[in-house]
C-alpha cells in the first residue's frame, strides 16, 4: 500500500524574504522611535557633509511618574460641615473634578494622579503631581475657591465703530430702508405679493416660494409672531416690521391651532425592577401604596403630598411639576392616560416602565400658529462689521445664586437629565438671561472654561431648569458634580505636604533599568543555552518585542511608574512563556519522527490554542484591574495589558518568521541546531491488510 505525507502548508522563500523586510523595518522604526537621538546625529552628520538639510527627529523622552521624576504630594481635606451627609461625598466629588481639571491646564501636569478617600467622618483629597517643581504655586491654584460662570452669546463689537465703519453701516442701512420702502409702495399700489417678494426679497430660502415662511409659533420671528396674532388672513403690514436681522413686510395667509400642550404634575413611587428606580419596594407594596395615595390626595394637597412620598429625584423642590408638554414628550402609558382628561382631575394609577403614577392635570391650552409670508430685505448692525472677540460675555449669573444641581430622570420619556434650582436673586437673572435669549445659546463656565452649552428652548421664570442632551448616566452626574463645586464650594485645607525630590526618582528608575536588563540577559542565556538556535532566535525577538513596547509607551505617551515597569518586565517573562510552549511542541514533534519543516509548522499551529487561552486570561485580570483600581495599580495592569497584547504578536508573527528563515537557510537536515534532536525516519503505517506492523 502506498504511503502517504502529510501537506503542512508553509510560506515561500518569496514571502519569508518579503516577511523578513517588514520586521527588520518595524525594528528600525520602534528603534528610532524610542532613541532618536542617535539617529539626529547621524542626520546631522548626513547634513554637515552633504547639506541636504534632513530635518531632526523630535526627542521628547518618556512621561514619568512621581516615584520616578520627583514632583508634589498633597493633602487636603474638604470641610463638609455646612453639607448635609448624604451630599457630602458627591460634593467632595466635585472638588476631586475642579482639581484635576486645573492642575492640567493651568500647570500643565498630563498625568496628575487626583483621588479621594475617607477617614471615618472626614473626607480627603489626595494630589500628586509629577514633574512639578513649584509647589507653592500649585497649592495656590489648587486651593482657589471655583469660579461658576452663566455667560450668553456677545453681540457686543469690541469696540466703537470708526467713522468709515459707521458710515459704511448706515449707507447700507440707508439703501436698505429705502429699497423697503419702494417694495412698500409697490405693494399699497396693489401689487401681487408672491410676484414682488420673489422680485426683491433677499431671503432666498422663501422668495421662490412667494416669500412663504410656513406655519410659525412664538419661538421662531417673535416680532412677525406677534403681528400675525392681531391681524386677519389676508393683511399685510402697513409699518414695516423689524427684526434682528433685516426689514420684512409681512403678509398673514392662514391660522391653524397649534399642538394641544398639557400641564401636569404627579405622584411617581417606583419599585425594584423599575426603570432608574432606587427604591426598595416590591410591585405589590408599591402598587398598595399608591393605591392608598389615591384616597388621600386631591387638587389641593396634590404637591405637599408629592413632596412627602414620591420617589422622583427633585422633587422636595419640583413638587411633582411636569411643567407644560406636547405630543410624544412623555412615555405613551402616561401620555394616553393625561391628554384628553377633564382638568382638574386626579388620574391614575397609571403604571409605566418607571413605576406607578398618580397624576395631577393642572391645565391645557392650543396655542395658535400661523403660516405669514415676508419680503425681507438685510440690514447690518455693529457686529456684522466688527464681530466680537469674545464669543461670550457675562450675564452676572454665578455660581452663589445656584442652590443645587443635580441628575434626574424626565418622567416623560426616561430621558436623563441636570436639573438646577436657583435662590430668589438667581431665579430673576436666570429669567431674565433665558428670556432675551430663546433660542439662543447659554454657556456654563467653571474656572474660564465651558462645560455646558445648553439651548433655551423658552423663558424660564420658575427659578429652576433642566440640562438636557441625550446625556448618559456618568456624563450627567459629572456635570452635576462641576455645577455643583461652584454652587456650594467645598473648601480644602492642605494637611500634608511632601516633595519627592528628583533623585530619588532618577535611583528608582536607574535601580529598576539594571534589573530589568540583567533579568533580560539571564532569560536570552538560558534560552539559548537550553533551546540552542530556537532560543537565540526566541531572543532576538523578545528584543523586537522590547523596542515594540517601548515605541508604544512613547507614542501614546503613557507615564511610566515603578508599578508599571514591574508590569513591563512582567510581560516579558510571558513573551518568553509563550516561545517556551512554542519549542517544547516542536521537541515532541521531532520525537514522533517527522521532518524539520512539518514540526516547526505544526509547533506553532498547535502551541497557539495554549498561548491564546493563558494570554486571553491575564487580559480579562488586566481589563478588571484597569475598570475596579485606581493609581498605580491601574498603571501595572494597563502596561501589562499592552504587553500581552504585543508578546501575542512577537511569540506567533515574528518568532515564526525568524525560524523559518532560519530553516531555509540551514536546511532540513540541521536538526542538531534545533534543540539537538537527531534526524529520525518516519514510522512507517500500517498495512491494513492484516492487523501486524510492518518493521
């Protein structure tokens, strides 16, 4: 019976040389990535002989830690007196945001290490910032109490116009006025209005459309809103009507009642399973509750009783006020239950996603809306000739006039969201701020910077309002957080302070350098005394895998700390594990009597099931490590992390390349070469006519 050899599918010379160029490649390039210094002088000597004038690679060494480069240790507590228990760890929260945020842009700390903790009743802020060398200035900023800012958009030129710029303005304006005035005539003449709107107006939007706008509310051209609300279908405006803008005659075609809007308030008491319910109740003891509401609350008592017993977070201020609200805003349960129901009337209970309601209509109403069209001619204000060089300018809303802020959920439609309660004089400038501005942009600024950009919808005169965005959970509680260190600054107290001088980072890191290089050097002498050529070539890729990881640390400029070398040099060792699996496959291989080629083939191929499940299991630890610790824990298990990763490719991609090369250059009879194995002839099969093995 013919004997049969197995195919071990392998690459060609052509490919294996092709290989070999791209390693050697990404070698020179981590290379030069992680020492480019000597690479600038061999340009700089390539320059002074030939002049070509090759520009220098940037030198910019490794981000160091404290414990590595010297820098500031700080500690502060937080004085929590004046805050109730319950706020004080999202207050101190708060603090621990403002610091980072200004220890890295105002002294410019990339990775400042910023924590709290708590000792029995007291709340602790733990700073650490490397590199820094005046300390005395950082505990300045760090202790300055945060600045919370409402700012509205500046139209406000940054200074007065010269005579050429006002000339220019009202020689525009001029022309515009008169041009509006001719259009004007035309129309008192009779004039067809479509015909004449396409003919002047310069809004090119309406004007092929006979200037029609469509349907409009309130919220959009008030001044044109409020014309068309005391005219007939038909009029058009005898005084030409101005807005921001432009000049605009104005002609009312039709009037539609706009969308039935609802005003509501209610009673929420959730239950566990409910969505973002905190509470503890079960359906049944939830659904008896609010059934015993029901018999206890009417129009009356309605927001006392809200206060007292619902579980919708704000609503000790809130009362339970939905506040006015159309079709589709609120979940289908308590929309269908509410919207046509008589006013006045107590409804429920009403059961949605987020628990049971008990709900409060407190009105309705079906503002009009009315479709006008325009001719529209543009003039120019100050700004359109000078715009300001600030974009925001302030309002005199701060963060003393802000009572709280915190996440809420709206009833309605889930929707997370920031609500903000203001004191009496912080309700009439926000009323104010919100009135002139509907429609427009307001910023929130803490310490000169925005962190919220928030649009008003409408004026808002009640003195409290929601921030709303599609925001996530975490993002929501941190704006709150950053509202919040503005609104009722925590103050800290620095209790301790220590400066790590730089020479004990610079011994740490010369001590940790020594080690890990003579702990390299004992791992590529017992690899290749024991593994002879496999682990010479093993070593020269564990050296590719060095430089690799190296250039990454570099590039993503990740700061190094003594954790995260002991990570590093960790990792190193796995890189190694995995070539170990690698050439004691191989060895069991050349024993079953196959060839040079087919063992080394099969070695990786059945060594690698090995090397992905150890290596997929320190990942899943790393990952928890990064999610669940905190400083230079997190630091150990992200460069671990990243080690496994690039050990995973250097132990398959680039090991096998070397030994293959290596094979083609040796040929197939070099066992001797590769972990010292005599050749042995192949077993032969056997003869499946009888049941004997041919010798």
């Amino acid at each position: 019976m013919a004997k049969t050899k197995n195919v071990v599918k392998t690459a060609t010379r052509s490919q294996i040389k092709w290989r070999m160029v791209g390693v050697t490649a990404l070698f020179i390039v981590c290379l030069v990535v992680v020492v480019p210094g000597y690479c600038n002088k061999g340009i700089n000597w390539v320059n002074s002989k030939i002049s070509l004038g090759i520009p220098t690679l940037p030198d910019k060494g490794f981000n160091l830690g404290l414990d590595l480069q010297g820098g500031a240790h700080l500690q502060y507590v937080a004085k929590t007196d004046s805050i109730p228990p319950t706020e004080r760890a999202a207050a101190v929260e708060g603090v621990r945001d403002v610091i980072e945020r200004r220890v890295r842009g105002g002294l410019g700390v990339a990775e400042p290490l910023v924590q709290t903790t708590r000792v029995g009743e007291e709340y602790r802020v733990i700073v650490e910032l490397p590199g820094v060398a005046n300390v005395t200035d950082a505990i300045k900023m760090i202790g300055e109490t945060p600045v919370l800012e409402f700012k509205e958009e500046n139209n406000e030129p940054p200074r007065e116009l010269t005579a050429a710029e006002t000339k220019e303005m009202n020689d525009f304006n001029a022309i515009a006025d008169k041009k509006i005035k001719e259009v004007q005539k035309e129309i008192n003449n009779k004039a067809d209005f479509s015909a004449t709107a396409l003919k002047y107006s310069e809004d090119e939007k309406s004007k092929r459309n006979g200037g029609n706008l469509g349907f409009i509310n309130n919220s959009i051209y008030p001044e044109i809103y409020d014309w068309a609300a005391k005219q007939n279908n038909g009029d058009i405006s005898k005084e030409i009507i101005k807005t921001s803008d432009g000049l605009n005659i104005v002609k009312r075609l039709n009037v539609r009642d706009g969308e039935k809007q609802v005003t509501a308030s209610h009673i929420l008491i959730c239950y566990k399973g409910a969505e973002l319910c905190g509470g503890t109740l079960s359906k049944e003891d939830a659904k008896a509750k609010i059934d015993a509401l029901k018999q206890t609350v009417n129009v009356e008592n309605f927001a006392e009783m809200a206060k007292q017993n619902s579980t919708e977070p704000g609503v000790a201020e809130s009362g339970g006020d939905l506040g006015t609200f159309g079709k589709g805003k609120v979940v289908p349960e308590f929309e269908s239950a509410v919207y046509d129901a008589p006013v006045n009337q107590i409804i429920g209970p009403v059961e949605t996603k987020f628990g049971y309601h008990l709900i409060l209509k407190r009105g309705e109403e079906t503002p009009k809306e009315y479709e006008v069209a325009r001719i529209y001619v543009r003039t120019k204000s100050q700004t359109d000739i000078l715009p300001p060089n600030d974009q925001w300018k302030f309002t005199g809303l701060t963060g003393k006039q802000l009572k709280k802020a915190e996440v809420t959920q709206d009833s309605r439609n889930g929707e997370v969201q920031v609500n903000l309660q203001f004191n009496d004089d912080g309700a009439k400038l926000f009323a104010d701020i919100t009135t002139r501005n509907a429609g427009k942009l307001v910023a929130i600024f803490l310490d000169g910077e925005p962190i919220s950009i928030p649009r008003v919808n409408e004026p808002i005169i009640e003195g409290s309002a929601v921030i709303s965005g599609n925001f996530k959970w975490d993002e929501a509680k941190l704006l709150a957080q950053r509202l919040n260190s503005g609104a009722l600054p925590v103050p800290v107290e620095l209790v301790s302070q220590q400066k790590v001088d730089a020479t004990l980072g610079f011994d740490s890191l010369t001590m940790s350098f020594k080690a890990g290089v003579i702990g390299l050097i004992i791992v590529i002498l017992f690899m290749i005394l024991y593994y002879r050529l496999p682990g010479a070539v093993s070593s020269l890729a564990l050296l590719i895998y060095t430089v690799l990881v190296l250039a990454i640390f570099k590039i993503i400029g990740f700061t190094l700390t003594l954790s995260g070398i002991a990570g590093f040099i960790l990792s190193i060792g796995m890189a190694v594990d995995a070539n170990v699996l690698v050439f004691e496959r191989l060895k069991e291989e050349l024993r079953a009597g196959k060839n040079l080629r087919s063992a080394m083939e099969e070695s990786f191929l059945r060594a690698w099931t090995s090397i992905r499940d150890s290596n997929v299991t320190t990942m899943i630890s790393c990952v928890f490590l990064v999610w669940m610790g905190t400083g230079f824990v997190k630091g150990f298990a992200v460069i671990l992390l990243l080690g496994v990763i690039a050990s995973m490719f250097t132990a398959i991609t680039i090991t096998r390349t070397l030994m293959r090369f290596f094979f083609y250059w040796f040929g197939d009879n070099a066992n001797w070469m590769f972990l010292g194995h005599k050749k042995i002839e192949p077993v032969q099969a056997a003869d499946t006519r009888s049941n004997s093995i041919l010798q």
